[in-house]
C-alpha cells in the first residue's frame, strides 16, 4: 500500500489564500462602514445648518429656544451611535491607553528624581 503525504489544512496555498480574501472582505466591509459614517456626516451637517438657517428666519423665536436645533439634536444623537458602531468605544483612548498612559507617568517620575 502506497503512502500519502498530505500537507497540513493551514499550510495550503488555497487556504492561505481563501484567508487573504477573507482579511480583503473584512478590510473593505470596514473602510465601507467609514465612508458611510463620513457621508452621513457631510448629510448631517448640510441638512441641519439649511434647517437651523431656514427656522431660525423663519420663527418669531429667531435662533433662540429649542425650535432650530431639535432636528440638530435628535439626529446628532443617531449619528453618535452610528460613530460607536463604525469606530468603536475604544476610539478616543485605545485599547492599551491605560497601560501607556501608566508608563508615560512612571517614565515622568524616574526623570523627576534622577
């Protein structure tokens, strides 16, 4: 009976590259959520400047009250969700903040007392 040798799944070429269009998918999925984050804020941005123009103008209010801006407001707060869903809650700080921000002070203190 003749043997086979048979590579190990991982180290297959097919493999290695089914995983590279894999990593392209989820690379363009993600640049494609930005893009979309970025329009609705162009979107956002237009609409409710004409908004707040066209009723604070418009009102016997002026700019002054709730009025103009409740558009502003209410949408602002979707387009917030729609910035944690694209860019996550680690965005502002990043996931090892904490652990550099530690070592930044430590690093501060050990010049301190050289």
């Amino acid at each position: 009976m003749e043997k086979y040798h048979i590579e190990p799944y991982e180290d297959r070429e097919d493999t290695r590259d089914f995983r590279k269009e894999e990593a392209y998918l989820r690379a363009k999925k993600k640049v494609d959520a930005i893009v979309g984050f970025y329009w609705h804020l162009a979107v956002y941005v237009v609409v409710n400047v004409f908004l707040i123009i066209l009723i604070g103008v418009n009102s016997s209010d002026g700019f002054t009250g709730f009025g103009p801006y409740a558009t502003a407001v209410f949408w602002g707060i979707g387009l917030l969700f729609h910035f944690l869903g694209v860019f996550g809650t680690n965005f502002l700080f990043g996931k090892n903040w904490e652990q550099r921000k530690i070592e930044e002070y430590m690093e501060k203190e050990r010049k301190h007392w050289e």
